[in-house]
C-alpha cells in the first residue's frame, strides 16, 4: 500500500510532529482545496495525461468526530459554515456555481448524504478525479499520517493503480521525480512551515521544480502568521526569475491583536489555468462574508509572464 523513499534523507524530529488531522476543514483548508479543485477542473477540459503530486498529502480523509479534529474544532468556522449555508437562500454556495460541486462532491464522500460527518484531504481532491491517462504520487512522512493514508481508497476501482503512496520527505520526493513522462504536471505543496527554514527549502524546490518544467502547474500554500516569514518565500521566488505567479490571501483580521496564530491563507499559483482567478475571485467573494466582517480577499499577479 506504501513505500519508502530516500533511506539515507536526514529526518529532523519537528518535521515528524505536525499532524493535519487537527486543522482539517478549517478556512486555510477551504481556501486551499477550492483552489485545487478549480485548477483540477481548468485541467481536466483537456484530454492530454496529467502527473499530479502531493507534496505533503496528510490523510485522504478526516472524520470530523475523532479525537485530533474534535479537539480545536477549527472545521466549525470553516467548511461548516459553507455546508449550513446551502440551506439558506441568498447565502455562499446555494448559486456559485464552483461552490455548488465543491460543496456536492463533500456529500458524496458522507457515510450519511446531507450529514457532515467527514471532510476529504487533498489525496481524495486529486484522486477521485483521475482519468486512466493520468498519474498521482502522493508523499507523507509522518508516519501515523502515512499510515492512515496507504489504508484510504481514493480513487474509482478503475484508477486504484494510478496512485502512488510513498513514506517519504514531499520536497526531495518532488525533485526526484521531474521532469515527468506525461506532457502536464500539477503540483500541490503544503507544508507544515513549523521550521523557519522551510521558507527558504520550498522555495528553492519551486524555483528548481520550474527549471525542470517550465509550463508546470504549482499550487503553494503558506500561512499568514503575525512574524511575516511568508514575505521571504515570496520575495526569493521573485528573484529567482520565474514567471506567472499568481497570489490570493484570504485575510480574517489584521496580523497581531489579541490573537498570535496564524491570521490568514495563502495561496501561490505558478502558471494557472486561463480563467482559473476569475472564477475563484467570484468564489471567494461569496465565502467571504461567512467568515466575519473584518475578512477581505486579496489576489493579483505577484510576477507576471
């Protein structure tokens, strides 16, 4: 169900105590699977194969009532909100179109339709949309994650064989692997950015990810936190030369107050699909006013072609 990758990597300690399962279906989730599901959705108008990879997958699904996720409950104030609001006319999801199937294809992974029991990872997002053509590598390198994942099924019956797990570190798994056999790729890195130096680390992998593929679709997410460490990993990818980077931050409040966590979502897009912004800019206006008052949306190009 799994492998192992790069024996001899040097695992730091830290980066085996990040668990997903915590957070799972919080605003930073929906922010970032609504961004993946529209890229996924822009890809897939075309016929030629696809190689997707997931940096850092977590699991393909959390239930919302075990321990890790029931403790912080962050999915109340994010993918809840949207879920009640389908019953409510007027309110986000109940005529966005992208909301809409977001939000049915949530329901057809419930034990129970129309019960919120369960929130899909993005393993599920990439996978249950894989066509025979295309490809997913997934890397996890928590252990128990792993673990959960490799036990998941994420896929049609059909498709099964077209996913790879693998127990390994995402950053050097993704090196590892370009350039790729198929004409598309379709990246997604979420780290966990519990490291000062993962800025630094993931930036460098995108830089030498487009090297290798230049037309390669790189999703990024990274989290707004009061200490700005976020703006490094950005101003190096604008140094670096790459093109076509497109930048959406959802904001809850401003940085510091009251609250020292993460404040905010961000998502980094090299080479999005034609259409793809406009689509998630009306999206995101209509989440937007389920997540309080002071919450605003921000997205232009951060290095144009």
């Amino acid at each position: 169900l799994g492998e192992r990758f790069s024996p001899h990597d040097q695992v730091r300690p830290s980066m085996l105590s990040y668990q997903h399962a915590y957070h799972a279906g919080n605003f930073a989730d929906v922010h970032k699977h609504l961004w993946l599901y529209a890229t996924i959705e822009h890809l897939l108008r075309k016929n030629s194969a696809i190689t997707f990879i997931d940096a850092h997958a977590g699991r393909g699904s959390y239930p919302l009532a075990a321990e890790e996720t029931a403790r912080l409950k962050e999915y109340q104030t994010g993918v809840k909100r949207l879920w009640d609001s389908r019953t409510e006319t007027g309110k986000a999801g109940a005529q966005n179109p992208l909301l809409t199937t977001w939000l049915e294809a949530i329901d057809s992974v419930q034990p129970r339709p129309q019960q919120l029991t369960h929130y899909p990872g993005s393993p599920w997002w990439l996978g249950h949309r894989l066509r025979d053509q295309d490809r997913l590598t997934l890397f996890e390198l928590h252990p128990g994650e792993h673990g959960h994942l490799a036990r998941q099924s994420l896929a049609g019956e059909g498709q099964q064989a077209n996913i790879r797990r693998v127990h390994g570190d995402g950053l050097a798994g993704l090196r590892s692997l370009l350039p790729v056999k198929t004409p598309r790729l379709c990246v997604l890195v979420d780290p966990s950015f519990e490291r000062k130096s993962e800025y630094q680390e993931v930036a460098e992998t995108m830089i030498h990810a487009l090297g290798k593929v230049r037309h390669a679709v790189l999703l990024l997410w990274y989290p707004l936190l009061p200490a700005g460490r976020h703006q490094e990993l950005l101003d190096r990818l604008r140094a670096s030369g790459v093109r076509k980077l497109w930048r959406s931050e959802v904001i809850l409040h401003p940085p510091g107050g009251a609250s020292h966590g993460m404040y905010g979502s961000g998502m980094l897009v090299a080479n999005p699909p034609w259409g793809v912004s406009d689509s998630m800019q009306a999206t995101i206006a209509d989440w937007l006013p389920l997540l309080g008052d002071a919450a605003r949306h921000e997205q232009r190009w951060w290095v144009e072609e």
